[in-house]
C-alpha cells in the first residue's frame, strides 16, 4: 500500500471521528433553553398499586386456554402464580395479581366474565 493511500485513509478515519463526536456534543446553553422547562414541572403522581392474592378454580373447558397470560397482557397487571393444581377436567391456581386498583377490578371481572371462579385468599386465611 502507497503511503498516499494510507494519509487518506487516516484522514478519513479521523473526518468520521470529528463528526462522531459532534453527534454527542451537549449543545450550548442559548441551544437548551426549551430543556430547562421540564426540570421544575410539577411530577405526575405515581398511580397507587395494589396486590390481590386470589385462589381461581377453572372449569374443564377453560384448562387448555392462556388465560392468566391473556390478563397480564390485557389489563397491564403483573401475575405471580404461587400454587397450582391442574389436570384434565379442573384446575385452580393461587395467585398474586398486582395493579392499580381499576385495573384490577376490571381483570375479575373479565375473569368472572370467562366461568373461573375468583375467591380471595385473604378471606379464608383470616
């Protein structure tokens, strides 16, 4: 290789590193005004979470089907099976459902909705 083809390829190597770091620069105060608006916003609040531990009995046609999958995916609630007897013709599951509170009444009653019965766990340890 000619040395004249080894200046050019340093050079261009170094082009393309300027402009990678130009990518990356912090832009100029006068550039960031709009930025400092969000800093003292007022913050939204968090919604409240709530966990349910629930004891749901399904009926023989619903066994094969998703459905504690179906709910953590459709009403956005984190699901944390704890104990489970399934066979061919009954199953239950006790359960963890953690969400905000609309979230999971509306996850009951699709639920309820589907032929499980939803039992709290709560009342029968108390």
């Amino acid at each position: 290789m000619s040395d004249r083809a080894a200046g050019s390829r340093s050079r261009a190597t170094a082009t393309s590193r300027e402009s990678d770091r130009a990518a990356c620069r912090i832009p100029p105060s006068s550039e960031r005004r709009g930025m400092r608006a969000s800093i003292g916003a007022p913050r939204q609040e968090a919604p409240q979470l709530r966990r349910l531990r629930l004891k749901l009995t399904f009926p023989e046609p619903l066994i094969q089907e998703p459905i504690i999958y179906t709910l953590g995916k459709r009403f956005d609630v984190v699901t944390n099976i704890r104990r489970a007897d399934i066979r061919e013709t009954t199953g239950w599951v006790v359960m963890e459902v953690t969400g905000t509170e609309q979230r999971l009444d509306e996850a009951r009653r699709h639920l309820e909705g589907l032929g499980v019965r939803v039992d709290d766990v709560e009342a029968y340890l108390e």
